[in-house]
C-alpha cells in the first residue's frame, strides 16, 4: 500500500472523529464516550494502515 493511499485512510477516519466526536459530546456532555468512539476509530484505521 502506498503512502498516498494511507493518508486517504487518515483523512477519511478523521472527518468522522471530528464530527462523531463533537455529536457524541453533544448527546452525551461528558469527555467518556467520545474518548471510547475515538479509540475505536483509532484502532479501526491502525488495522487497515498495517495491511
């Protein structure tokens, strides 16, 4: 996989952890929930870069 194409993955996590993070926030008002949706998005996106 070429660099190109991992930073297309990052950019394509990062949209919604940005903006799933704020509307959890929103919904939930406490930093506990968007820490946890953020973790997942990290490991999710870590698993496809590693391939």
């Amino acid at each position: 996989m070429d660099i190109s194409r991992k930073l297309g993955i990052l950019v394509f996590f990062g949209v919604p952890a940005i903006v799933g993070g704020g509307i959890l926030y929103g919904l939930t008002h406490g930093y506990d929930a968007v820490v946890v949706y953020e973790v997942c998005l990290m490991v999710l996106a870590g698993g496809l870069i590693s391939k």
